[in-house]
C-alpha cells in the first residue's frame, strides 16, 4: 500500500502534471465563466487529446477544466444572472441579486468557498467510503427513484413561496418540454409538431439559458429601453458611475459573514455528495434540493431569493459536492452517473483503462494518483480563483447598456457552438419567449428548469416501475423509501401552504 | 378588474388549456402502442398537474378575492412590468436575434456580430456616444473571434464575408 501511494504520489505532483492541472483549471473557469460554455463541453472538446497524453497528464487537465468550469458557471450566474454551467442554476437566484444590491465580491468569495469545501468534502468521500455509498446508491430501483424525483420537483415548487400552484405548473411543462423528441421504449416521435430538428429532442444548454438569461436580458433590455426613452439622466448617471463608485474595500467577504454560511455549506456538501453518488441525479437538482434545504433550516430563510449569502453557498456546496461522489458509480461498478463522469470513462477508455471495478485493481497507482489530483485541484481552484475574482468583480460593475449586448450576442453563440446547431439557437429564442411570458406572469422559472432536468429521468423509472407493477399505480407506493419520499412532499407542500398563509 | 386578477385569471387559462389541449391530445392523437405501460403516461401525467395547478390557482383566486387579499397571491417583492418596454426589448432582441443569426449563416460571424452589438448599444444604451457605438462592438466581435473561431473552432456554413 505505502509503495503504491508513493507511487500514486510521484505521479500526481510531478511538475508537468501540476502544470496540467493549473492549465486545466483556468481554462475551466474562464470558460465556465461563459454563457453557454461549460467544463463538461471543454473535456468533449478536448478528449481526442487525450488519446496521445500519458494517463496522468491527460487526469490532471481534465480534472483541472471540470473543477474550474464549476466554480467559473457560478462567475456568469452572479455576474449577470446567467447560469455558466446547469448546477450554476441555484447560485443565480441569490447570486444574482447579491450583485444587484452591490456585493459582486462577497457572492464570489461565498460561492468560491463554499464550491471548494463541498468539492474537497465529496472527494474524501470518494477516496473513503467510495464503495459503500455506491452500493447504497445502487439499491435504489426505479420506484424509488421516482419518488426522488417527485420530492424533487415538489421541493422546488413548494420553494417558490406563495406560488405553489404556479410552480407546480411550470414543472409540468419542464417535464413536457423533456418529453419532446423520440419514445425511449418505442422510438416514435412524441409532441414534435411534425417538425423534424425537434425529433432529438430539446438540448439542455439553449432550453436552459433561453429560460434563464435570455429572458433576464430582455427585461433588463426592457429596463434600458425605458431608460433612454424617458432620458432619466440621474438614472444613467447612477448606473454609470456604478464602476467608478464601486468600492471594493466594502465588498469583503468578513469572517462572521463567512461563518454564517457554513451550515449552509455542510447542507450543500452532504446533500451534493448523496445526490451526486446517485447515477443520473445530477449537478441541477444537488444546488437545488441543498438550496431547499438549507432555506429550510436557514434562521434567515426570508433572505433566500434577496441576495442570502447563505442561498448561495448551499446552491454551490451541493453543485460542487457532486464533483467527486459522481466517479462512486463509475470506478465501483463501470456506470457513468453524470455526462461529466461519461465523459471520464470515454477518457480511461481513449487511454486503454476500462472503467469499473478492475480500474482500482489494475491500474491502482494511476486511480490513487487521480484522487491526490482531485485534492490538489481543488486548492489550484482556491488559490486561481482568490487571484481572479478580483477582476470578475470590477467586470460585473460594467454598465449594463454594454454588457446586456454582449451577454446576449455570446449566449446566442455559445449555444449555437456547443452542438453547431442551428436549431438549439431556435429553441433558445423560443425559451427565452417562454421565459419572458412567465416571468411577465409571476410564475417561477426554476421549477421548469428542474422539471425538464429531471423529465427523462423521472419517466424512464415511472415506466420502468409501472412496467414492475404491471401497468398497476400502487406499485409506486410499494417501497418505504418511496413512501418516505411522498409523505415528506406532502407535509413540505402543507407546510408552506399553511405558513404563507399565517404570514399574510 | 385590477392587474393581479387578470394576470392571475390568465395564467389559470393558459395553464388548464394547455393541460386540456393535451390530454385531448393523448385521446385523439396517433401515438404508437407501447408494451404494458402507453408512451403518453409521463405527458399525461403532466398534462393532469397542470389542471390541478389551474384548479388550484383559480381556487385560490376566488378565495383571497372574497377575503379581499388578493394582493396575498403576488410574491412581496413583485413590481408591475412596463409592457410597453418589454415589447420593445423582445422585439428587438428576440426578432433581431432571429435576423442575426440568419445573417450569420449568410454574410458571417463577425461582420454580423458587430453590427448586431453596435445596433443594440445604439438602441439600448442610455449614455451611448458615437465612440463606444464604434469601438466597443468591434471588441466583442474580437471576443467573439478569439473564443469562438480561434478556440472552439466552431463550425459554420461558408459565408459572404468575415
């Protein structure tokens, strides 16, 4: 064993590979940093690479991209509402708002701090009880992972306070808009309105940033409009001088304000490093379910959607806790949880290392040595992101008359790039039309975004489990785990039902 | 009838005709047999919590208009929007993206880019002067050449010009 972590040691700090993994973690952030572009996008771009970089090399670049692009989707969330990556989603509603009230620098900090405790946290995880989780995880059959999924949306719907109903609804449609493209079991077309492009169904990036930031931008394109139309010059004043009148001395990130967050942040990482050890679970639904949650135990919990520094560490701590549990199902039993741990096995496989079991058997010192490198890269992220975040602060006091612009023209882009399809840049417009109308209407928009995160999902095991059952409904109520599940999502609903209505 | 009703009244329209549209739909649409467990049972299941949702909401309408709290049904810290601003943003930036990008297949990335950022700073940014109108949409579309053509290397039909 020693022989092996010396060996594992000399691999993972040999200098080219520490080189590899400071690369890999800016350009994971400033790509991550982009609507529209991702980590996830940067390792399929880069993976015909790996085929000619030795295995620790190749670990350590990927590593590197897949933690910096986590934290850097926080950056464009905060920055500019506009979720960089998926998991980014969560940290946009309070990150977000935290930036309008002037604290760019503190949302930062918090979503820095919080990403690395909750990623360092689900990697020990991983090194540790790696194969325990896994068989825990894996005990969950297709009912149990429908009522996850059903607790999961209801969660979220019931988070959008004093709009149950209208967040309920907006799941449905999430879930509808999932549905759209081929059958799984049958492979007919479903919902396509006879237009072939859709028969592939909805890709994620466009539907997410069309929802999103598309309509954030055309609102405050709306706001800007207004502006210059009325020729409120003391406005245009104000939000000019908002660069020159930023502070940043008063935008530091104190210790009391640090250790408020903490509960928050232990919530996220537990809650991500679970969610995260589950195949298919996902980034998404970990920032959401620990943004519940957290809200939920929070003495502050009014704060939550305002701007809470608390919203935003657990929706970060959890995105980023998925990062190490999400490889538990990959090198326990060879299945890929997530498109990113996909993407890794894609990697072991270019390097001639098949994922699985025989991975820690054979190739011991390589797996040991991409362990130490998940540490390491988490402190490389730490101390690059301490360094830039400076400058990612000062940039998203830039007035709005010019960033709107750009945001818009690279989101369009950007979608357009991650599949070269022109069709995604029509369903983002589309989503973005969508997003506006509902946001014109007060219905929440995170709930749809969860709903068509989780739709796939959620129908492969509701027809796995009816198909269990027979074709019989009370095949979903058959497990306690499940029954678990639907009675803690009825009491939530209750609960914020009967609590919005004493508060009002 | 003030705005909360009628926007609340709408959102219940849209929500039970879109639950009603499509399980008329899973009735009378060709959906192709599946084994056990019908194609349509994640849709349909949708299309019913979105009725309950209608119900619910048109439901929760009638009760805090006869407690006369109806304003219990907006979220505190709801604004009315400015329609007319929206119109405005949406058309041009929904109805131009569309021409954007039509002229990105066509004419080119960056020439389009820069046209497209210079027409929405000109139209959109209260204090723009003919400077930044100038110079900074040539900086995004330098941005947008560097990250795009230069690192990702996006792949598009060939165009006009640049």
């Amino acid at each position: 064993m020693i022989e092996v972590l010396i060996e594992a040691s000399a691999l993972a700090f040999h200098p080219y590979v520490l080189m590899y993994v400071f690369l890999g973690v800016l350009l994971g952030i400033t790509l991550g940093a982009i609507p529209g572009l991702s980590g996830d996008m940067a390792i399929a771009l880069l993976l015909p690479f790996v085929f000619f970089l030795e295995p620790a090399l190749a670990m350590g670049l990927l590593v590197g991209i897949y933690k910096g692009g986590l934290f850097g989707g926080s950056i464009a969330a905060i920055s500019f509402g506009v979720p960089g990556t998926p998991g980014a989603a969560a940290t946009s509603i309070d990150g977000y708002q935290a930036k309008l009230k002037g604290k760019p620098s503190k949302a930062l900090h918090t979503a820095l701090y919080s990403s690395v405790i909750g990623d360092t946290t689900s990697d020990l995880v991983l090194i540790f009880i790696a194969v325990p989780l896994a068989a825990v995880a894996l005990t969950f059959g297709p009912i149990e992972f429908f009522a996850l999924y059903a607790f999961s949306l209801i969660l979220i719907a019931a988070l959008s306070q004093g709009m149950v109903a209208k967040g309920l609804a907006v799941a449905a449609i999430g879930v509808l808009l999932a549905m759209i493209g081929r059958d799984p079991i049958t492979g007919a077309s479903r919902l396509t309105f006879g237009l072939p492009g859709l028969s592939g169904g909805l890709s994620l990036i466009p539907v997410l940033i069309g929802i999103f930031a598309i309509s954030e931008v055309v609102f405050q394109g709306a706001k800007l409009w207004r502006r210059k139309v009325d020729k409120l010059m003391d406005d245009v004043a104000e939000q000019a001088s908002l660069l020159q009148g930023y502070d940043i001395s008063k935008d530091k990130l104190t210790w009391a304000e640090f250790k408020s967050t903490l509960k928050a942040t232990y919530i996220g990482a537990a809650v991500g490093t679970f969610i995260g050890a589950l195949p298919g679970a996902g980034q998404s639904l970990a920032a959401f379910m620990s943004y519940g949650l957290a809200q939920r135990f929070s003495r502050r919990s009014e704060e939550f959607g305002k701007g809470s520094l608390e919203g935003i560490a657990s929706a970060e701590s959890g995105n980023s806790a998925t990062c190490g549990s999400t490889f538990i199902p990959l090198f326990a039993f060879g299945i890929p949880g997530s498109a990113t741990a996909a993407l890794f096995g894609a990697a072991f496989i270019l390097m001639g290392m098949t994922p699985g079991p025989s991975l820690l058997t054979d190739y011991t010192a390589i797996i040991y040595a991409l362990f130490l490198t998940l540490i390491f890269a988490n402190l490389v992220n730490l101390v690059l992101g301490k360094i830039l975040l400076p400058y990612y602060s000062r940039i998203a006091m830039i007035q709005p008359g010019y960033m709107i612009p750009a945001v818009f023209i690279l989101a369009i882009v950007g979608t357009y790039a991650a599949n070269n399809s022109v069709v995604d840049v029509w369903v983002l417009l589309f989503a973005g039309a969508l997003g506006v109308m509902l946001r014109l209407m007060s219905f929440p928009l995170a709930p749809l975004v969860l709903g068509f995160i989780i739709g796939p999902g959620a129908e492969r095991a509701l027809r796995q489990s009816m198909i269990m059952g027979g074709g019989d409904w009370w095949v979903l109520v058959k497990s306690p785990i499940a029954i678990g599940f639907y009675v803690a999502a009825f009491a939530l609903i209750m609960l914020f039902t009967v609590v919005l209505r004493a508060k009002k | 009838m003030n705005r909360t009703m009628v926007k609340e009244l709408l959102s219940a329209a849209l929500v039970l005709a879109l639950g009603v549209a499509g399980l008329l739909h899973i009735q009378y649409g060709a959906w192709r047999p599946a084994p056990l467990v019908p194609s349509y049972i994640m849709p349909q299941t949708a299309y019913y919590f979105l009725i309950a949702s209608g119900v619910w909401l048109l439901a929760a309408l009638g009760f805090f208009t006869l407690k006369g709290r109806l304003k219990a049904l907006q979220p505190s810290d709801a604004k009315d929007q400015d329609l007319v601003g929206v119109g405005v943003a949406v058309a041009l930036m929904l109805g131009g993206a569309v021409v954007y990008f039509w002229l990105v297949l066509n004419l080119g990335l960056i020439v389009s880019t820069i046209a497209f950022n210079g027409l929405l700073i000109a139209v959109l940014a209260p204090n723009a002067t003919f400077k930044s109108i100038l110079i900074v949409p040539l900086l995004v579309g330098a941005a947008v050449w560097g990250l795009f053509v230069r690192m990702i290397g996006i792949t598009l039909p060939p165009t006009l010009l640049f």
